[in-house]
C-alpha cells in the first residue's frame, strides 16, 4: 500500500478514488456493500467538475479508462461540520489569561479583553486566523457565535459579514448572537434580533443573567424565553442558545427552552449547547426534560472539550467529573445531537485549532462513545449538517461537493490512536494547498510575554 507521501490526487477535472473506506453514517444514503467492525464501508467515488458525481461499492464499476487513485481502504470522510464555536473570542489567551481557569474568570477575562481590544482590525484577525486553521483541517461549515454587547454588536457583526462572503468558496460560515438572556429585554433586544436578522444570522443567547454564573433558573425565565422565541419569530430566525453550563443541578433551564418552544408553537429550529447541569439532576427530571424536548424537536449540540476544561474546576482539588451532558440518553430518547469544538485558546478554553477530528478523537474519550463507535462519526458531519442546515456538507453524497478528508487510518482505532496530521483535505476534488496560519501573525501584542 502507498505511503500516504506518494499518494498522489489526480488534477484532471473527471478521476476515480477508489477502496475509499466511508463510515456508513456518513452517507447521505445507505449503500449496500460489506461493511467492517465500525460500520465503515469499502465504497469507489466518482469525481467530477468538483463534484461526488457517483457513490458505488468498491471495484463495482469499469472506471472508464478515467485516471483514478487506490487509497487501499484508508478513511475518507466529508469535510466537516463545527456548528458552535466562537471564532471571535478565539487565541487571545496570550494577551488575557484566565486567572484560574474557572467559569467565572473566564467570564471576568473576556469581558475586560473585549473592552480593551475588540476593534474591527483585532476581531477580523482572529476570526480569520481560526477559519484559517479550521480549512487546512478539513472544516467545511461553521456556526460562530458572536458576543453581542451594546456597543459591540456593530462591529463584529459586520466582521462576520464581510468574512461569510470572503470565504464563501471555501467555509460555509453561519453566526449566532449571544448575549445573556436579560439583556434581550426592552430596545435592545430589538435593536440586536434587527441586526441579527439584517446579517442573515441565528437568533442566540445564553440562560443565565447579566454579570452571573450559570446556577438556579434566571428569574422571569418563562417570560424571557417567550420574548426571545417572540423576537425570533417575528423575524423567521432559527434560535440557538447556551444553556446550563454549569455542574449545579439547580440550573434546569432546558426543560423550560422546551416549553417555551411548545408554547409558542414556534416554526423555526432550537438548538441548546451545553446541558451539563442535566447530568447530575434526578433521573425523574431528566426523563421529563428529554420527553419534552423531543416533543419540541430541540436539538443539542454538546461541548465535551471545553466542558471537561471549566467543570468543576476548583482552586487544589482535583476535578471529580467530566462536564458533559446526557449525549447517549439524548440520542436514546431520539432529539438530534451534535458535537462541536467551542471556545479556542481563549480564557474558557486555553488550547485548540479549530479541528474537528481533534474534537471528535477527545469527544469519544470524554464521552465513552466506544466500544462499539457505532454511529458516532454522524455527530461531527451528518448530525450538525442537519441542525444548522449545512447539507450537503458533513456527508458523501452523489451530486455533492468533492469536500473530503483523506486520513492515513483505515479504521477509527488508528485514527484514535494517532493524530493524524498527515491527513489529505480534498476541496472541490483537488488537493487543498491550504497550511496551518503561523502564531507570529496574531501579532506583536500576542507574543509571547512574560506572566
Ligand atoms: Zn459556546
């Protein structure tokens, strides 16, 4: 088998990749073809003009006389989905640190960083940076959040604007606000869901109050999620919020999202990011809420890698457990999940790159999503196409984009097992020339200083 050195990408517009070994879940539709321990099948792909023009079993057809390449049963998968993270926080943690990696420092941190440097300039430099990085790792779609104060929406806003065209061919790039749930009150709330919906974008926020932590439900809570679904409504906007990041089982917010999106009777999509809370309350409640939020069509989107970060931090004591919500019971009782990077070098997260396989090989761990994989590759490609509405994207479908990744792995053992830094990112059927943006280009003021 060739070393993934000589692998070489035809650069004729019409070739065959074939013995391509494809997770089942990530096909847009099931094709009958042996299949191994992992659910992954040996599949030959057609490609042409840029397209998936054909999906067949391995060594099923004549090829044509057409150039082809034998990647001899490595992985190949789409390019992939990262619908929740926030590419305008993201590596400032050289300039502002967390001071004890907590929720809360986190919170203080990004707060004093943002009224100190968030111009137009520094906003567009580490949002481009990030989708940089996401492109040479094989993103194809993101959904950011953008923090959305008074003072400034405007600005980074317009940023996601001008970056969502910029980078229209190369990253489908989507954004949702996010500001504390009270602040959606009064003339502000109208002012941002204007904005919002001005900017083509995702009506967000975050369950908790204005200057606090997550903990017991905000109060009002009911009324201020009717004003959100309210002022979403009126303007057809999808929502999607932050909700009960927070080991504190008194955070219970989910259930009432649910609600709200019964009562309301709402048209458009609900994502929540997050429910940590909902791991550690009664069974009893759980149950309620997941009932509830199926019967809504709430979709969550669950953050193992920044969850694991923040949880249950405390100064000298050793975290007791991981963070993450109810991702297998939430696919039991049949909503959508999805996962997704979240927070890049930034004071809710110091570390990242904006990749989704790193994303995915610590999910599984956090997660004990193994044992067996299963469908599990669906909530990094399939699953977030779907939520955020990214099809053909996250999946390998005939008539699809030639978006793909190429992995020297031939099953999901290996790819746990090694980084895979060697992998091939296929953009419109070509080889992507796309390097990982040097750190110097963040910039003098994000050197590296001294604490
Ligand atoms: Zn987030």
């Amino acid at each position: 088998m060739a070393h993934m050195d000589d692998l070489s990408i035809p650069v004729s517009a019409k070739y065959w990749l074939r013995k391509a070994r494809v997770p089942a879940a990530m096909l847009s539709r099931p094709i009958v073809a042996a299949s191994d321990a992992d659910g992954a099948v040996l599949l030959d792909l057609s490609i042409a003009g840029g397209q998936i023009e054909a999906v067949v079993p391995a060594g099923a057809s004549a090829y044509d006389g057409l150039p082809s390449v034998d990647v001899g049963g490595r992985l190949v998968w789409p390019g992939l989905v990262d619908m929740h993270t926030h590419l305008d926080k993201g590596h400032i943690v050289d300039r502002t640190t967390n001071p004890d990696g907590t929720f809360t420092g986190a919170r203080l941190a990004t707060i004093a960083d943002r009224g100190r440097y968030w111009t137009e300039q520094d906003v567009r430099r580490r949002m481009e940076f990030g989708l940089r990085c996401a492109l040479a790792h094989g993103v194809a779609a993101i959904r950011t959040h953008i923090d959305s104060y008074e003072g400034q929406s405007e600005i980074s806003w317009k940023v996601f604007r001008e970056l969502r065209d910029a980078w229209r061919d190369k990253i489908v790039l989507q954004a949702a606000s996010i500001c504390p749930i009270d602040l959606l009150e009064g003339d502000a709330g109208i002012g941002l869901a204007d904005l919002v919906a001005r900017s083509g974008g995702v009506l967000g926020g975050v369950t908790r109050a204005f200057n606090e932590d997550h903990s017991e439900n905000v109060t009002s809570l009911d009324t201020l999620l009717d004003r959100l679904f309210h002022l979403a409504a009126e303007r057809s906007l999808d929502i999607d919020l932050h909700v009960d990041e927070t080991g504190d089982p008194r955070a219970a917010s989910l259930i009432h999202v649910a609600d709200a999106a019964i009562r309301n009777k709402f048209k458009g999509k609900v994502v929540c990011g997050h429910c940590c809370s909902l791991a550690v309350q009664p069974d009893e409640l759980v149950r309620e809420t997941l009932r509830r939020c199926a019967d809504a069509g709430i979709a969550i989107v669950s953050l193992p890698i920044v969850n694991m970060y923040l949880q249950d931090r405390m100064d000298a004591r050793t975290p007791r457990w991981r963070g993450v919500t109810l991702i297998r019971e939430m696919r039991a009782a049949g909503l959508e999940v999805a996962i997704g990077g979240d927070n890049c070098r930034d004071p809710f997260h110091a570390y990242g790159d904006h990749d989704m396989v790193d994303t995915f090989r610590q999910a599984i761990r956090i997660a004990h999503l193994d044992h067996p994989f299963g469908d599990v590759t669906r909530l990094i490609g399939p699953a977030p196409a779907a939520i955020i509405g990214a099809a053909p994207f996250g999946m390998i479908t005939a008539g699809g984009p030639a978006r793909l990744i190429l992995f020297s792995a031939r099953n999901l053992n290996e790819l746990m097992s090694r980084p895979q830094s060697d992998r091939i990112v296929i953009k419109d059927g070509k080889r992507l020339d796309a390097e990982l943006p040097d750190y110097a280009e963040l910039g003098e003021e994000l050197s590296l200083a001294a604490e």
